[in-house]
C-alpha cells in the first residue's frame, strides 16, 4: 500500500459546504477555513433544541501496544461503512496534540483508506484551537504570577499554587522548573512546571462545556491557589476569566472536515485520555446527533480509561445516552498481551508477532475479556471489531471470535477498513445497527454522591481490577481538603498510564491483586472533577530516542513530507 499521505493527497476532497450539506447544514453556519475546512456558528444551537438524536455508538479498544490498535481508523471507517449502507452517519474525533505529532505516536487522522482529510491540516496546526487554549492556560499563569508580584492583595500562599503553565510539545525538560529567576523586577522566585496542552483544565473545559455561556462560566471557577487563611483564588478573583473565554471564543466553535470516502466529520478538542477525560467535545457531538442517524465517536486509550470517562464524566454532563460501544482489538495486541513479546514503538516488530501463535493469543486474550466485561457494566451492548493486519490467519480470527461471544460480547466483526475503506467494514456496520437496536441499559459506575475514596475504589477494583487503593500522605490530605470544601461530589478522571489495565506499564493481560497508589489528587473544578495521579505517571511526555519528528520534511514545492 501507499503511504498515509500519499492515499491522502491522491483522493477527491469536496468542497466544506457540500459536506454540510450532507447533513442538511445550511451555509450560513460554515465558517470556512479555505475550501475543506470550516467551524460551526454555535447560533446553529437554536436551530436544534427540539431535534430527534440520532444513535449514539462509541468506539474503544483493549489495552493498547505503544503502536496503537486502530481505533481512529475504525471510528473513521464505521463511519464511512455505516454511509455506505445507507445510514446518515458522521464521526465525531478529537485534533491530535502536535506532542504526539513530532513525538512517538504520530498522527491521528487514521490511516490506509480510512483517514479524515485534509489529512497535514488536521494533524498541525489546524484552526487554531490547541493554540487558543494553550494561550488561555498561560495567560491565568502571568495573571497569577503577576497579582502575587503587585502586592498579593488576596494573600496567596505560593506553596499552594497548582497551576502550571503548558506547552503543546513533548518537553521532558519543563515538568520541573523554576521562573522568577534574575532580579528584583523579574518577578518572585518559585518553583513549577509545564504540562502539556492535551492535559489542561483548559483543554477539559473546552471538551466538556455545553455554551459559550457555559464556557465562561466554566473558566471561572478554576482553582489556582489557596489564600494564607486556606480560602481558593480563582480566575474570577484574579479577573483574567474574561480575558481567557476571549481568546477561546473561536475555539468553542466546533470544526467540519471530511473522510477519505467524503462522509462528515466533526473535529473538536484533544484531551488526553490517560490524563484527561480522553473524549471530543460535547458540542460536537450535540450538533452531530441532531443532523444524523448515526454518530461514531471515540474515547481515548483502552476501555479502562476513555471509555470509562466517556460514561461516567461525558455522558454524565451531557444527558447522551449510547447505543453500543464498540472495542477493537489487534491479534498483534492480544498475542504481546501474553508477556512474551516486547513492542517498542519505532523499532521493528518481533517477527514471532507476525507468525501463528494461537497459545500466545490464549495468553493474551484475558485483556480483551476484562476490556468486555468494563463495557458492559455500563449496560450497553458490545461488539468487538479485529482490527486485521495482513499478517493474521484465519485460524487466530476464528479462535478469538469464538473466544469473544464467549466473554458476552454481542458480535465480533473482522474490520479491514485500513486497506479496503468502507467496503472493508460492512459486516462491522451491520453487526452495530443490530446492536444499536437492542434494548438499553445504560447507568453510571457510581453516583456521584460517594465519598472521594468510594468512588476511586469503585473504579480502580471494578474497571482495573485491583485488590485495593493506596493513598500518600498528600492525597490524603487532598481528600481532607476537597471534602471540606464540597467537591467530593464531583466525579473521578483518574490519570494513570494507558499501557496496562494498572498504574504499570509492564503488567499486560489482566493484571489481579495488585494495590493503585495514588500518589497526589489534583481539582478541576472548571471542568468539573478531580483527577487522581496514579503510579508515576506524568501530565508532561518526554520525546523518544528517534522521535518521528526527524522524518517530517517539505520539499522544494511545499509539499510535507513524512508525516504519519
């Protein structure tokens, strides 16, 4: 096959106003940038308060491999296939952190024949948005820093400080620093860090607010720091919201690009899901089901973590109830699920991955077991998709299928869209119409009216399966002082890392017994919720040896090169 961009570059792009118009979406809502790209009005917002919804299905995945298991390019290609059938249907993603981008990861348009265009827009810079949130993150931080220079008239304990700057670069080097360095007029000496700009409140905010009205109110209530007698400073009491929901009033406004095959889809936010909650934005998502039959959206990571937050935090504030959710699974991953295969993003694949190894596959499989069963406590049906590599047999397809509807999943589907588009994904688009159609069950993994430590143990033994929780000193405390202040009512978004159903990455399968430190909880109260830090997990990435970074050029004709 050809590369990525090269599929992309060869296929028929229409023009942003004929895609909308796919869904009925009048001209006048279109804010284009250049002929492919366009924001929407949110005045379309009146237009659809009494709307039909359309089906709500999620794309999630097993735990994945450093490599990723093709999850944006089956969200992309359900979509495509779902069109194909006759179903009016778009995807609803998030826009990739350029972290990720230049780092270890690569890009998140999809792949193959199943990729969002325009593919190098999509990728970089886009229409501005990360751009808008990383400016309005930092702006609070000179507000900050500033009120506390001129005279700290609220009397802010710096020790208390939480909020850091953010960069949207993989930067090992800016987790820990220290500003206020030089003179007396170069500010007051202290130290912090930068995350990056996919794991900002911000970020979270701007995914989870339902209005501009919504938005400003949102930013508001940001917690900075603490006052000396214990009381929390916000951005209102700083007056730096306004400027903040200013720079971010383009950036609500939620992005229409196409698929490789011409269908609608929605682009809207990126925060991460193994920081953050891990899902685009509600907008989106509002606007898609109100214009469409169906709606494919995804979660970030596996099951354990987007999706758990997709349910619990994003359904929560939304009142959107799924249909089906469907997970997608890689033999490659189930075999490297087994321990005997080490999989380094960059470096070439253990050729034993591309053999036939169904006792490996045996090993492995309790992951995608668990990852069944998370959904499913959810209510909703699942079917599993394969995402199938050129290396697969039909012996190993089989024997997960017939493995899978063991586990209680509602079908298990072969997906090629990657090397045959929409044609490749009919069986699986079929299989979630039937699903979609199935009685509904949906409910929440925990109220929201449990203690802190209820409702972390609740998902770190039920979605993780861990024997128990283990809280430091300073989560701890946090908890107290959360408490104290009412926002034990809000819901978790723990931040642990994506490479395990645990807090670490080595344990593949389905990790048991093994006791989630969480190590510190920070408060979101803008976004609405509190986010443990489990294990050593990091809200700054660092770049790799061989960043794909070095492999991204522009020849003499302007063209990019060697983005992926």
């Amino acid at each position: 096959m050809l590369p990525d961009i090269k599929i992309a570059n060869k296929a028929r792009k229409q023009p942003i106003a004929k895609i909308a118009g796919k869904l009925n979406i009048s001209a006048k809502y279109l804010i284009p940038y250049g002929k492919y790209i366009a924001k929407i009005d949110l005045g379309i917002l009146d237009k659809i308060k009494n709307r039909k919804q359309g089906k709500y299905i999620l794309v999630t995945a097993i735990t994945p491999t450093p490599l990723g298991e093709g999850k944006t390019v089956t969200t992309i290609g359900l979509s495509m296939a779902l069109n194909r059938l006759g179903r009016l249907t778009c995807a609803c993603i998030r826009q990739p952190s350029l972290g990720p981008v230049f780092g270890i990861k690569g890009g998140a348009a999809g792949g193959g024949y199943s990729q969002v265009l325009p593919m190098e827009d999509f990728n970089l810079h886009f229409t501005g948005d990360v751009h808008a949130v990383g400016l309005a993150n930092n702006l609070a931080a000179a507000f900050l820093d500033n009120t506390i220079f001129k005279g700290n008239k609220f009397n802010i304990n710096t020790d208390t400080i939480t909020w850091r700057r953010t960069l949207d670069v993989s930067d090992r080097f800016l987790r820990n620093i220290k500003i206020g360095l030089g003179s007396d007029q170069d500010g007051i000496s202290r130290d912090t860090g930068f995350d990056i700009t996919a794991a900002s409140e911000v970020m979270a905010i701007l995914a989870l607010s339902s209005s501009l009205k919504d938005l400003r109110k949102r930013i508001s209530r940001i917690v900075l720091a603490c006052a000396d007698n214990g009381n929390p400073v916000t951005t209102e009491d700083i007056k730096v919201a306004g400027s903040m929901a200013v720079l971010l009033k383009d950036a609500i406004k939620p992005n229409l690009i196409q698929t490789i095959e011409n269908t609608p889809c929605f682009v809207h936010a990126g925060p991460f899901g193994n920081i953050a909650h891990g899902n685009n934005s509600i907008l989106a998502d509002k606007i898609a089901l109100s214009f469409s039959e169906y709606v494919v959206t995804e979660a970030g990571f596996g099951a354990d973590c987007g999706a758990e937050k997709f349910f619990d935090i994003k359904c929560r504030l939304s009142g959107f109830i799924p249909n089906a959710a469907v997970i997608v699974a890689s033999i490659r991953a189930l075999k490297a699920h087994s321990g005997r295969f080490k999989i380094v993003a960059g470096m070439p694949l253990d050729t034993c991955l591309e053999k036939e190894d169904l006792s490996a596959i045996e090993e492995g499989i309790c992951n995608l077991e668990k990852q069944i069963e998370n959904v499913s406590l959810f209510g909703i049906p699942v079917v599993v998709a394969i995402n199938r590599f050129a290396c697969d047999t039909d012996k190993e397809i089989d024997f997960v299928k017939k493995k899978t509807l063991g586990f209680g999943a509602y079908d298990c589907c072969v997906s090629e869209v990657f090397s045959k588009g929409s044609r490749g994904g009919l069986e699986l688009a079929r299989s979630v119409t039937r699903a979609a159609g199935e009685k509904n069950n949906f409910k929440f993994l925990y109220p929201l009216e449990m203690s802190i430590k209820e409702k972390i143990r609740i998902i770190a033994t039920k979605m993780y399966g861990a024997k128990d929780v283990e809280y430091s000193s300073t989560a701890q405390d946090k908890i107290k002082l959360y408490t104290q202040r009412g926002y034990d009512a809000l819901p978790i978004c723990i931040a642990k890392t994506h490479l395990s159903l645990s807090h670490d990455p080595n344990l593949k399968g389905r990790p048991r017994g093994f006791i989630l430190p969480v190590r510190d909880i920070r408060a979101s109260i803008g976004a609405g919720f509190l986010y443990p830090l489990c294990g050593a997990m990091q809200t700054m990435p660092g770049l790799p040896s061989h960043p794909i970074g070095e492999n991204i050029d522009i020849d003499d004709k302007g063209n990019i090169i060697g983005l992926n």
